[in-house]
C-alpha cells in the first residue's frame, strides 16, 4: 500500500489491520500473552544483539519488536500478529506511563498516602 503523503489512510490501514487481528478469542489471549512477555523478549533480543541495543530504552525497543510482529508476523503465521500487537501496546504503554501518570496522579486527593 502506498500512502504518500496520507497519513490518515496510513492510520486506516492500521486499525484496520489490529481489528483484523483481534478475530476470536485464541486471538485475544494471544495479545494479553504478548503483553506479558514482553520483558523475556527484550531479554532474547538483546542476548543476540547486545551491541545494536544496548542504547535503546526498553520501552522504544519493546515498542517496536511489538510493531514488526504485529504488522508483519502475519506473513510467518496468523498469530504472530495478534501476539505482536499486544507486545506493542505493553511498549507503547510503558513509553506513555512517563507523562500519563503525571496527568493522573493530578486528581490524587490532597493528604491522601
């Protein structure tokens, strides 16, 4: 698919591939397994390429394994990409938590532990 220039046809091609790849239950647990694995993946990753990740942060490399299976895995198997996009949303989480957390623990009630 050639975007150029589209980036809300890019985003339309996306969410249409995660619904695709939400298709049934086996599919679901597949994404929450991804979700929870994706510290023992980090450490698989970075044991076969200790040089190329040792300066990535484990969000941003979790990030984007999570979006290569995701958005590729399908050419290896079926579910390999409802796996990667749970292994996506766990990376992009963890990146967002930073900023998020700040905005939540706004309505923390005063004096409260």
């Amino acid at each position: 698919m050639a975007y150029a220039g589209n980036p809300d046809a890019f985003l339309a091609g996306i969410i249409a591939k995660a619904k695709a790849a939400l298709a049934d239950g086996v599919d679901l647990m597949l994404a929450v397994a991804g979700a929870g694995a994706v510290s023992s993946l980090l450490e698989v990753v970075r044991s076969w390429f200790p040089e190329q990740t040792k300066d990535i942060a484990d969000e941003t490399l979790a990030a984007a394994i999570g979006f290569a299976l995701f958005y590729f895995g399908d050419r290896l198997h079926r579910r390999l990409a409802p796996f990667g996009l749970g292994v996506f949303i766990a990376g992009v989480g963890a990146w967002a938590s930073a900023w998020v957390s700040g905005i939540i623990l706004m309505l923390k009630k005063a004096g409260a532990a």
